[in-house]
C-alpha cells in the first residue's frame, strides 16, 4: 500500500482528527517552486518530482497542509507523499487503524 497527496487522502485525515479528537484542518495546496521551497523544505523538491506531488505541465507542487486552530499559535505543517510514505514504512502499517495512528501521531500538537 501506497500513501499520497490527494483530497481523498486529505479527507481521510480530517476525518480521522475528528474521530480521535485531535484538532487540525487537512486540504491539498498547490504552490510554485518558490512556495514550496519557502513551505516544504528544499530538499523535499526532489521528492516531489519522483513522487508525484509536482506537475509538469503546470510548473506547480503540491502538499497536504495542515492547519491548526488560532489559539494554538502552531503554523502550518505540510505532508509530502514522501513523508507520508517514509512514516508509512517506519511504523510498519497493517490496517486502518495502524493508518489512523500513524496520522495522529504526525499531525496532533
């Protein structure tokens, strides 16, 4: 099995924050080179063009950002299909709710 960055996937976050309690709001965003570099992190470009997060044809990445409510003061987090991928691996996912803690785990504060 296969994560990656897509409003399904999304979805399934925010559905899993709600059901466990945690509070974060997952969307997918586009961004330039630029944004992401800024957002993401340099070295994440490359996997993005080797996972699919980055589209060709319109010169733009994307990635799961992770928003958090306002009395946080937390910034955004954002979620590669790389990233997700590594976490996937290192917890050993089996089922749904080995993908639900996992989840949790990467975007609860």
């Amino acid at each position: 099995m296969k994560v990656k960055v897509s409003k399904v996937f999304a979805k399934f976050i925010n559905d899993t924050a709600k059901e466990l309690g945690f509070k974060c709001e997952a969307s997918v965003v586009t961004m330039s080179e630029r944004g992401y570099r800024l957002n993401v992190g340099l070295d994440a470009m490359l996997d993005a063009q080797d996972n699919g997060d980055y589209d060709w044809g319109e010169n733009e990445y994307k990635a799961i950002r992770l928003d958090y409510p306002e009395e946080y003061y937390a910034m955004p987090q954002y979620l590669t299909t790389a990233s997700l991928n590594r976490e996937f691996r290192s917890r050993h996912v089996q089922d749904a709710d080995d993908l639900k803690r996992m989840i949790r785990n990467m975007c609860e504060i």
